[in-house]
C-alpha cells in the first residue's frame, strides 16, 4: 500500500472529498494546500514560506496532500509513491464549484458566497493549458510513481470501495 499520496486535478473535480475518504480509509494524515496557502482574511502567506511548508509536510514518512499547485508539482513527485489524478470533465468542475457555493470546507478557511467569476476562468483557463502539462509530466513520471487517473468521480468511488475492502 502507499504511504505518501499526493491528489491532484483540476478545482472542482472533488480532490478534497476524494482526499479525505482516503484518509479516512487509510488513516494517514492529510494536508491541503489550500489551507497552507490561503489565511483566513483571504490573503496568502508568501511563497517562500509555503515552499518551507511544504517541504516540511513533505519529510514526513506518511501523508496525503491535497491540492494542485502545479509550480511545486515536481517537489512533490520526487517525494510521493502514489498520484491519485482527478482527470474529470471541464463541465463537471465548473459544476462543482458552483454547487458548493456558500457551503463550509474542512480544506478552505473561508466560505465561499458565491462563485467568483475569475475563479471559473481561471478553471476554464487550467483545462486548456495546465492540465495538458500536467499529463505530460506525469506521463514522463511513471516509471517513477505510481500514477491512478480517474475519469469519473464513479471510478474514483470504486477504487475507493475496493480499498475499504480490501484493507
């Protein structure tokens, strides 16, 4: 079994949900980027201070982290096991992201009223030019890591339940 996961996909494919059944299953601590980045008055610390951050989360022998960052997706490939990407539809996201609007996360230190229009761009925006990127990355990381990509939040579920089982 893995022992150093990172969850990766586009905003709105559900990494965070994912993120925590696998904690829940697993029992190894999960960390979100979202909440090392962001403060609670919606400014972000600087990036030097998430890099020492993360690199600290990164030491530990066990952990799950959540979140996409993809200027530290190579920090964290060279020291996890196990990629769980979240490769689901752009409609979906969008979807998601604003079907959760004004609810409260566990992996956000604030509550998002509504959704803002730059963050659907910036979704829109990461579908056409990061993800492409990001596959190819991890295409060249196989070797390396073991990559699962789900394609639908019903594959990740399965896995998810022959998991459960199985442990």
């Amino acid at each position: 079994m893995f022992r150093r996961a990172i969850v990766i996909g586009s905003s709105g494919a559900g990494k965070s949900t994912f993120a925590r059944k696998l904690r829940d299953i697993t029992g190894l601590p999960l960390y979100y980027l979202d909440m090392l980045w962001h403060k609670s008055d919606r400014t972000n610390i600087t990036r030097e201070e998430f890099d020492i951050r993360l690199a600290e989360i990164l030491q530990q022998e066990r952990f799950i982290i959540d979140g996409n960052y993809y200027r530290t997706l190579e920090m964290r490939l060279a020291r996890c096991d196990t990629v769980f990407f979240l490769n689901y539809p752009l409609e979906l996201c969008l979807e998601s992201v604003i079907g959760r609007a004004g609810q409260k996360r566990e992996d956000m230190p604030w509550i998002e009223e509504t959704p803002d229009p730059e963050f659907l761009q910036w979704i829109r925006d990461f579908h056409a030019a990061t993800l492409p990127e990001m596959i190819e990355v991890l295409e060249s990381r196989k070797d390396k890591v073991n990559v699962i990509t789900f394609y639908s939040r019903e594959e990740a579920d399965a896995y998810l339940a022959a998991l459960k089982e199985n442990l």
